[in-house]
C-alpha cells in the first residue's frame, strides 16, 4: 500500500451495518498514514448504491473500488492502478480462480455473457467490484440517476474501454458470500428489463406464436373430426387449448409486471440512497 504515496484517500462506506464498523472504522483513521472518509449510510441500501456513495465522497483523479471482505488482496491495488492509461481508462480485475461456490461461478458467467452481448463490452467476470476508473469515467457514471444501477454494465453501456486482468482471490471464511438466492434473482430481472427491451417483443411474439397454434389445433381437429367421424373429445380438447393459452397469458402477465414495476420505483423518484453521516481525517 505504501506505492500508493502519501496523496491516497481511502474512502469506507458502511451500508448500514448494525455493529460498531463505522466508529471503529473512524478510530482507525484517526492513525492511518493516508485521509481517511467514513460515509455512514443511514440504512442498508446494497452494494452498488454504497458504491455510488463512494464515488461522490471521493476526491482522487484515480478511484479504486473493492469489497470489504477482503477477498481480494489490496496488495493488488498498485498493480490495477499501473494498468490504467489513456487506452483503457477503466481496469477490472478478473477472478480467474474465484473461489466461490459454483453455483455463484454459474451466476456470474451467466450474466457476463449476457451483458457482454448487451453492452457490447466483452469481459469474462462483470460480476468483479475490484476495479480503477479515471476521474472522468466516475465523473460520468454520477450522471445516472435511474433507481437500478450495476456498474459494471453502466460502464459498458457508457462504451468505455476495460481492460481485464487476472487477481488473486480468496475464499471468503465460514460465514460464506452475503448474497442469497433471492437478491441474486432480484439482480437478475433488473439486469433482463433494465438493459432490453427484447423480452417486451418476445412477448408479442409468444402472443401471436400461441394463438397460430391455437387456431392450427382447433382446425387441425375439426377436419379430423369431419374426415375421419371421431377424434378427442370435445371438453378435453377444450381443457387442452386452455391451459396452454392460460400459461401463455400468466407468462405475459408476469413479464410485464417486472417492466411496470421498474417504471413504478422509477416514477417515485427516491434517492438511491441516504448518507447519514461524514467523518473526514486529514
């Protein structure tokens, strides 16, 4: 840490922790060799809101994010900072032995190849925190004011180039990734309607696609009727038609949802978060 030099700020951002980490952190600043910010949010908001705390509370032509959990060594915070230049303005590094459970390894290759085809941004892990941004590209990101935001696909989005590199990183103790089922699908469906509009045409298309074979069904069995005198009953075929036409509406009714609900929480216009206090060392 010492590369870093004297002019390193380092800025803690304590999403609302229950515990005493914002007072400890700001006893430890007191000591630390560099300046020290301690943001305390005034509840838990989630990481990429906490990030964005950070980077408005941040000073530095260059800022570093990373985790708390130290998964990632800041020993490798010298080496991101050295790969920046005017080329690539933005460096991630990537976990190329991630040691976290697969089905979290499963997630994040699921949604680095989706985004990667979104935003025209190909990277392998855009589930990685760990990363340098240039003044300017924080400057840019503090211009989005939507409720759902990820950085790294706001970074893509923004068409800024990234460049990858390989990081050591660490198993995260007994207590395991915060993360749980339910955020990671909650994530999931921001990221599927908050960068396409595809799954909007592909409800138009199952609509129409559902009632083709709908009516192909039901002409389908009334010449077999006619040709040949017999064929399903009438109320099975029935049931049949409508249950699949059913399905087909409650999917449709679903997919919309999630769209209606973006515009409700977006409609709203609430902060993406509340700062309740800011502790400086110089």
């Amino acid at each position: 840490m010492a590369e870093l030099g004297e002019s390193t700020e380092l800025v803690l951002v304590d999403d609302g922790s229950r515990d005493r980490t914002a007072a400890t952190a700001t006893e430890l600043g007191r000591d630390y060799p560099f300046r020290t910010t301690v943001v305390r949010l005034a509840r838990n908001f989630g990481q990429h809101p906490a990030v964005f705390a950070g980077f408005e509370h941040s000073e530095g032509d260059v800022v570093v994010t990373m985790d708390s959990d130290l998964q990632y060594p800041p020993e490798e915070i010298p080496r991101l900072v050295r790969e920046l230049s005017p080329e690539y303005p933005v460096v991630s590094g990537s976990r190329s032995q991630r040691a976290d459970p697969w089905g979290r390894r499963l997630i994040t290759r699921t949604l680095s190849r989706w985004l990667s085809r979104r935003t025209g941004s190909p990277l392998s892990d855009y589930g990685s925190m760990f990363r340098a941004y240039e003044r300017y590209v924080v400057v840019e990101l503090l211009r989005f004011r939507e409720s759902r935001r990820f950085v790294p696909a706001l970074v893509g989005w923004l068409g800024v180039p990234v460049k990858e590199i390989p990081v050591e990183h660490r198993a995260r103790g007994e207590q395991g990734s915060r993360y749980r089922l339910a955020p990671l699908i909650d994530m999931f469906l921001d990221l599927i309607t908050g960068y396409a509009t595809f799954p909007m045409r592909l409800v138009t298309l199952t609509g129409v696609v559902g009632a083709v074979l709908g009516f192909l069904a039901t002409l389908s069995l009334l010449v077999y009727r006619i040709v040949v005198g017999q064929g399903p009953s009438g109320l099975v075929t029935a049931f049949a038609l409508l249950f699949f036409l059913l399905g087909v509406q409650l999917f449709i009714l679903g997919l919309m949802g999630e769209y209606i609900g973006r515009i409700y929480v977006e409609a709203k216009g609430r902060p993406y978060y509340v700062v309740g206090g800011v502790i400086r060392n110089r």
